[in-house]
C-alpha cells in the first residue's frame, strides 16, 4: 500500500509528527510512505525548525507553492499534487486540519478518485465565511475516511448527513473490518480515533529536560507571565478589530510579563498600525513548538486564537482566553479550562474539571491500522 500525506501549514507538521513515527513502526515491503509539503509555510521558523526540532521526514516533493490570494494558493496546490498523484498512484492521501495545504490536496485526489482520509474530520466553527470552515466542510465531504478527534465533531458530520460508525465511540485498539462493503467517496467510514494533537503533545513534553533554560530565554519566571498568540485573518485584516484584540489584552494582563510570539500576518499590521502593547509585553520572533510548549505550561494564563493553543492548554492545564468569537473546541470551554474573550471577566477557572474528550493518545496508531485493515477504494 503506498500512502502519501500531505502537510503545508505549522499545524500539520506537529500533526504529522506522530503519525510518522507509527508509520515508521509499522512500515513494511507492503506498506509505504512519502511526504508532500506544499510550501504554503516557508519561513525558517514557520516551517523547517519543525522539521529539525521534531525530526520529521525530509518531504519527498516540496511543491514551493508561497503565500497568495486563498484561491491561486489552493490552486497551486492542486495542480502541483494532481502531478505527483499520477506519478505516485498513492492508494491513499493523507490530509490535515484546515488549511488551503489541506483543501488543494484533497481535491486533487478526489479528482482522481483517490480516497482521501482526512485528520481532524468534523470541526465545525459554523461560520462558513472563514477560510478554514470552507476548507473543513469541502474537505469532510471528498473523504472516504473521516477520522474526527471528539464526540463533538462525530455530531456534526452526523447533522450533516454521515452515517456514524460504532456510534461514535472511541475506537477500540484492535478493530477489525470484517467482510466489510468497500470504503470510498460514496460510502466514507466516520470514526472518532481521539485527537492526534494529543499524541504529539505526550510524545514531545516526555522529552523536554531543560525548561528552565527555555523560559530564561524569553526572560519569564515560571507561572509569572502571559503568554499571546494571535494569527487568524479575521483579528489581523482589520484594523478595528486588532485594535479591540490589543486594548482587552493590555487591560487584563498590566504590568505584568507578556510573551507574544509573532505570526508573520500579525508582525504586519504591528508594523503598519499605531496599535501599541504596553510596555511589559515582549514581541519575539515565531518560535519553535518546544519553547511554545514550555512557555504554555509555564504561563499563568494563555490569550490565542489558534485552534491548537486552545487544546494544548487544556492538556497543560493552562487557563486559556480564546480571541474569537467562537471555538470548534467547545469541550475545553464546557469543561472551565477555555473562555471566549467577550466572556471573561478577569478571572476564570473555578469549575474546571479532569474529564479527557479527545481520546487517550494513540489516535495515530488507530488511524494507521483502521488505513491497513479496511477495504479502500471503488
Ligand atoms: C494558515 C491557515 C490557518 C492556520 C495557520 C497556522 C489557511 C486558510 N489558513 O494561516 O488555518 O491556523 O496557517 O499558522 O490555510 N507568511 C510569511 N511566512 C510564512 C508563511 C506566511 O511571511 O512562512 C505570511 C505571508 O504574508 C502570508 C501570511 O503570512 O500571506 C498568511 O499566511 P497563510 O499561509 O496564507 O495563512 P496563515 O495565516 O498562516
């Protein structure tokens, strides 16, 4: 079986990362994989310090496709995957999360009737006019194996028309897929495998020695600093609405320490506007997903608009406030760790609770023998 996933944004390269190491476990004659990245990253610290620090796979195909208008980037994806699909004839592809990476190489192999298996099926923001709630829908509905990280996801794609498999439930281990009808487009196997996020953030923090030296880099005593992210489009085009981002983030973190790694995207409007932080806010480069790590366990609170922050500080057990509107990860909410800026009141945290939605860990090792043992394809 030749498999081929494809990675292009930050996000998917931690993703990835625990798959290849069960796929790297788990290879054999019968079974293979390559690495396309699309290039949609391509900064050193966007892109290749996720390789080097995580010890990912050096990519077989590097498509260099850049930033660009959403619908040339995707696009470009597209063209360029559909060219190395019919070299490879890949029996599977293997996508991520939300991004346009995602979206161009899902189409390309659906084109070319190639079942898509989709990581981090059924996240639903129900705003369709993000880019990335556009990317998720279109992407659900071209996969043949829908593999969703919570019981919340399994619901959505169940309102939208899937058919649920084991109810929704965590995958069992060792399942087998005995005389089952073939896998494909028209009939797409959904199942909750837990979160792959999950795996990563075990898999990395068992090997983080120093923290110490990391948060003397940046300066911060442990559990005596905030930390900032911010990316999204819909926080960093409008000036109105970064403006209104930075005013709540000085209000509820004065004259305390502030780390605030800075996205490419955001570093521009920082540039060009007069919005200022106060002056205990330290803006650095992006940084690597060790540091982001050791900076979020160490921080009193997190302040982000990332998807991934909001999950990793529930599992770090960070308070997190969400600079959105609205979360696909409304588990982390429900159960006290999360909360929607426009409902902070200053403080939160009091009915926090231990409960694990998305899964024990292994979503990988689900995903890589679900791929081997069901019948895929027409
Ligand atoms: C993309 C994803 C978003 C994900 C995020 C993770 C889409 C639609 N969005 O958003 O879902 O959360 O990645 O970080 O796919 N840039 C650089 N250097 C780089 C990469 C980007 O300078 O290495 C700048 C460019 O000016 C570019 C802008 O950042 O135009 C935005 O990059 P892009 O990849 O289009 O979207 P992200 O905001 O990173």
């Amino acid at each position: 079986m030749k498999i081929m996933a494809v990675v292009g944004a930050r996000p998917q390269f931690i993703k990835f990362l625990p798959l290849q190491e069960q796929l790297l476990r788990t290879a054999s004659q019968k079974m293979s994989y390559k690495l396309i990245h699309t290039g949609q990253h391509y900064d050193y610290e966007m892109s290749k310090i996720f390789f080097d620090e995580l010890g990912l796979k050096e990519p077989d195909y590097f498509l260099e496709v850049g930033s660009g208008p959403h619908g040339e980037q995707t696009g470009k994806i597209l063209t360029r995957c559909e060219k190395i699909y019919l070299k490879e004839r890949p029996d599977v592809v293997i996508v991520f999360g939300d991004t346009n990476s995602t979206l161009g190489a899902a189409l390309a192999a659906s084109k070319l009737n190639i079942p898509v298996a989709h990581v981090e099926a059924g996240l639903r923001s129900f705003d369709k006019y993000m880019p990335e709630e556009q990317n998720r829908i279109l992407t659900d509905h071209i996969s043949s194996l829908l593999f969703c990280p919570s019981q919340t996801a399994i619901q959505n794609l169940k309102r939208e028309g899937f058919s649920i498999h084991l109810g929704g439930e965590l995958v069992p281990l060792n399942i087998h897929f005995e005389n089952m009808m073939p896998v494909n487009v028209n009939n797409p196997l959904v199942l909750n495998v837990g979160d792959i996020m999950y795996d990563a953030i075990v898999s990395i923090l068992k090997n983080i020695r120093d923290e110490e030296t990391v948060l003397e880099k940046y300066h911060v005593l442990p559990n005596s600093f905030y930390l900032v992210t911010i990316h999204r489009a819909e926080n960093t085009d409008d000036i109105k609405r970064f403006a209104e981002i930075v005013d709540f983030i000085n209000t509820h973190t004065e004259g305390e320490n502030v780390v605030f790694p800075v996205h490419p995207r955001t570093a521009k409007i920082v540039k060009s506007s007069d919005v200022r932080f106060h002056h205990k806010v330290r803006l650095t480069e992006p940084i690597g997903y060790k540091d982001l790590l050791v900076l979020l366990k160490n921080a009193k609170m997190v302040f982000t608009d990332s998807g991934g922050i909001q999950k990793e500080a529930f599992w770090v057990k960070t308070p997190c406030v969400t600079l959105r509107d609205e979360t696909e990860w409304v588990e982390t909410v429900e159960l006290g760790w999360n909360v929607l800026f426009r409902d902070f009141s200053g403080s939160h945290g009091e009915k926090m609770s231990d409960r694990h939605p998305y899964g024990d860990g292994r979503a990988a090792e689900r995903m890589v023998e679900i791929i081997k043992r069901v019948p895929l394809g027409q």
